[in-house]
C-alpha cells in the first residue's frame, strides 16, 4: 500500500481517520497503532516480524540503560544493543553484497541468496538507533509502556521513507497531542500538494527518464543524455519532496508536527549548502550520531575533513549495497572537502558570483545523480562520457522524441518550482487562515489550485499511472 494508491485514499485513509476520531482522545494511540501495522503488513506481511523485533529491542535496550548508572556497563550495553538493532538491516541490505565482492575479488565461491528487502528497514532502523543513543545520552527517559515506542517506530505516515524522527522531537505528542480542526485542514493541504509533486510532476518526469536511461546508451545522443539526467534530477527531488509532504500531512491530520524534509536544495549554492536542505532529517541524523561523536569540528583541520570524509561515505553506504551509491556518497564528500578547504562554499554578493555558484551546484549535482541512477559503475561511466560528447553514438532518436509537448510543460512547471519561485505556497501563508482581504483572496485562489491537484491526481492514478516512490528501495 503506498499513499499515492487508490486504495489508500479512498478506504485506508478515510477509514483510519474515521476510527480515529470517533474514539475517545485516550485511545486513539491504539487506532494509530493498529492501522500502522495494518499498514506495513498490507505492504509485505512477511516482515512484519523483522519490524516488531527491531521494536523489542529498542524497547528492551532503552529499559536497560534506564537501570544503569556506571559509564562503563552503559556503553557496553548501549553497544550491545546498537549491534542487535543493526544486524537486521546489516543482513538484509548488505550480506549479499559483502559477498558478491569477496567472491569477485578473493575468488571465494560463496552462494549468493536471493534476500528481499523489508519495506523502510533503513528509516526505522535509524529512528531506533536515535533512541537507544538518546536514553543513553539521558536525553530522553526510557519509555515503559510498549505501546507508545511502538507508535514511535511503526507510525505509519513517516513508516516507509521518513522524514527519519528522533523521538524526542514527539515524544510529547505521542503522550498526549492537540488536534486542531486547523492543523487537519492544513494537513489535507499539504498531503494534497505532495500528492500532486508524486502523481503529476515525478510520475511524468519518471516516464522520460526511464526511457532515456533503459536505452542502450550507445543509441541515445549528448542532448539526450542531458536530458535524462535532467529528468532524473526533477523525478527525484519531486517523488521525495512528495512523499515527505504526504507524511507530513498525514503526521498534521493526527495531531503530530514533523519535520520539514527538504527546503527548497535546488536553490542552493554550494554542495554544502545543498546539504543542508536535501533530505535534512537523514543529514541532520548523520549529525547528531555520528559526526559529533566522531569530533565534529572541534578537532583539527586533517580530523574534521576525515569526519566529514566518513560521514558521506556512510550517507552512500546507508543508500544501498551498491558501489554507484558508495560512489556518489563520497563524490559529495570530496566536493564538500573541496568547498571546506577552498572557501567555494561562501560565494560573493556580486551576481555573477552567485550565478558561477549555482551553475556550479546543479552540474555537480546531475553529474552525482547520474552515478545514483546507473545500475553499475560502468553504466554510469559510459552515461558521462556522453554528456561530454566523449562516447561514440549512433542516436535512435533525437531528444525531442522523449521529451513531447507534456513532457516539457511538465518539465518547465517542475524547474520552475524548483527555482523557488513559490515559496509563498507555505504554511505562514497560503495554508492558515487568512487576516486580510488580500489573504483572502491568495486563500480561495490556493483551495482552488488543491481542489485541481487533487482531481487531476485522481485522474491520473484511475489511469494506473502511479509508480511506487523511489525510497521505497532505501
């Protein structure tokens, strides 16, 4: 079951909120509860089990902890656990890949199981890494009743692909929350416009740039190849944005305040700028737990570049078991040692600083987009030496083949909102009650632009044009 289904919006949904306020405010954790696990079984039943384990022992752990007083029995404890928490995902996601490369480079016979993935094993799995680490820092207490940190790592709006929460931005709504007809309104709203982001604008983008990148790359030219890098930049940011704007929504409508998840990255200047606002709770996460831990910036210069150095090679690693994402993570950590080192970080005033900046940012980032779509390290090679006009090509088609007369309003409207243009489509705005005649009006005018997305949304998925998001993966 994924958000942009059919079925989710028109049974699950409804029903959910139905159940939900119908039941006295005491018990509508246990509504949450039920439907999230509703929710994940619906998407694949068989690994429910491998989310209720993770469950016990984050509960398990952090009731531990809670008991200890000596420095030394937590951490081994708090060690413990991080180990048990990690093994699910270090199986699932990685054993295959640790050994296909020790068969490829050892020359090692080991038989490579087919393992499926569980649904959102890498998001869960890090909220309850940030809680163990939490209770032990003594940032949180250890919560006693089993219940409530199962809401925390099962909540279903945030289940599949985040934002990652760390529980104690909820905790205090997760004992007790205050829901507002306002705060439902504006949740509709936001899960309207992230549904609109996936359906309308990543769906087409995704059209393209999967017909561009599943061609042999021999029999599509340099501007094509552009091209599909474009249209993978926009599919990624608008199917992501979209899906973190849905959980949010959806996280509004009962009563929690999630975290923003993207800020507008496209915008940025600099790699490290860019950081800071493509999917914040995952880098905010590496922050907290990782990087600070390893020093930060409050060691030397040569320290604080082999923390950053680490902390984006673990931002691939956690991608997938793949060397195009352990590839892509440190290209980013080599940019941002070359902003660190050079200054580039911090462009001028002048206008053409900023233009020379941002140029500079969405090439470097296609380039590592390019690297994240490819199947193989090869794939994505081959991919760049045709960009560059370096690779020898005999195009089966020219670019406006791929790119028809929708695909480049899509386009045009998706660059456009990229740019930032409207950012005054924003909770402080448009999405509150309006104070002027002005606001008004800018407020009949955005219920009327939902309203279309919302039926234009609808249209396209009785089409069966949805696909699943492309986190779903991670």
């Amino acid at each position: 079951m994924i958000f942009s289904s059919l079925f989710f919006l028109s049974v699950f949904l409804p029903a959910t909120i139905l159940l939900y306020y119908l039941c006295p405010s005491g018990k509508r954790n246990y509504v949450l509860l039920l439907a999230s696990v509703v929710f994940y079984a619906w998407g694949d039943a068989r690994f429910l089990w491998v989310i209720l384990l993770s469950i016990l022992i984050n509960y398990t752990g952090a009731l531990a902890l809670s008991q200890l007083e000596k420095t030394a029995h937590r951490k081994l404890v708090l060690s413990l656990f991080i180990v048990l928490d990690l093994t699910p995902l270090l199986y699932f996601k990685y054993f295959n890949f640790v050994l296909d490369n020790l068969n490829d480079c050892f020359g090692f016979d080991f038989t490579i199981r087919k393992i499926l993935l569980p649904l959102g094993i890498s998001f869960y799995t890090f909220q309850g890494l940030s809680y163990l680490v939490d209770v032990y820092r003594k940032n949180v207490a250890a919560q006693r009743n089993p219940f409530k940190i199962s809401l925390y790592i099962i909540l279903f709006p945030q289940l599949i692909a985040g934002p990652i929460l760390k529980y104690h931005d909820i905790e205090r709504e997760i004992e007790k929350r205050n829901e507002t007809v306002d705060h439902f309104i504006y949740g509709i709203r936001r899960f309207t416009l992230g549904l609109g982001k996936k359906v309308i604008l990543a769906n087409s983008l995704g059209y393209i740039a999967d017909q561009i990148f599943s061609t042999p790359v021999e029999l599509i030219g340099t501007p094509t190849a552009w091209g599909g890098a474009l249209a993978y930049s926009l599919q990624l940011f608008y199917d992501f944005s979209g899906y973190s704007d849905m959980a949010i929504g959806l996280g509004a409508m009962f009563g929690f305040h999630f975290m923003e998840n993207f800020n507008d990255p496209y915008t940025s200047l600099s790699i490290t700028e860019f950081w800071r606002r493509w999917h914040i709770s995952l880098s905010t996460w590496f922050r907290d737990y990782l990087y600070i831990p390893l020093g930060g910036n409050r060691v030397s210069k040569g320290r604080n570049l082999f923390n950053l150095l680490v902390v984006f090679l673990a931002t691939g690693i956690w991608h997938g078991a793949e060397w195009t994402f352990v590839v892509w993570g440190l290209f980013h950590g080599f940019l941002i040692l070359f902003e660190k080192i050079s200054g580039f970080s911090k462009p001028g005033n002048s206008l053409f600083s900023r233009l020379l900046h941002r140029v500079y940012l969405l090439f470097m980032v296609m380039i590592a987009w390019v690297i994240f779509r490819s199947d193989s390290l090869h794939d994505s090679f081959l991919y760049l030496q045709n960009m560059f006009g370096l690779l020898e090509t005999e195009p089966m088609h020219s670019v406006s083949f791929y790119y028809t007369n929708w695909g480049i309003f899509i386009s045009a409207v998706a660059i456009l909102f990229a740019t930032g243009m409207f950012r005054g489509l924003d909770e402080k705005t448009l999405l509150v009650k309006p104070d002027s005649d002005t606001q008004t009006y800018s407020f009949l005018l955005f219920n009327a632009f939902c309203l279309f997305v919302l039926f234009f949304s609808f249209v396209l998925l009785a089409g069966k044009t949805y696909n699943p998001f492309i986190y779903f993966r991670f």
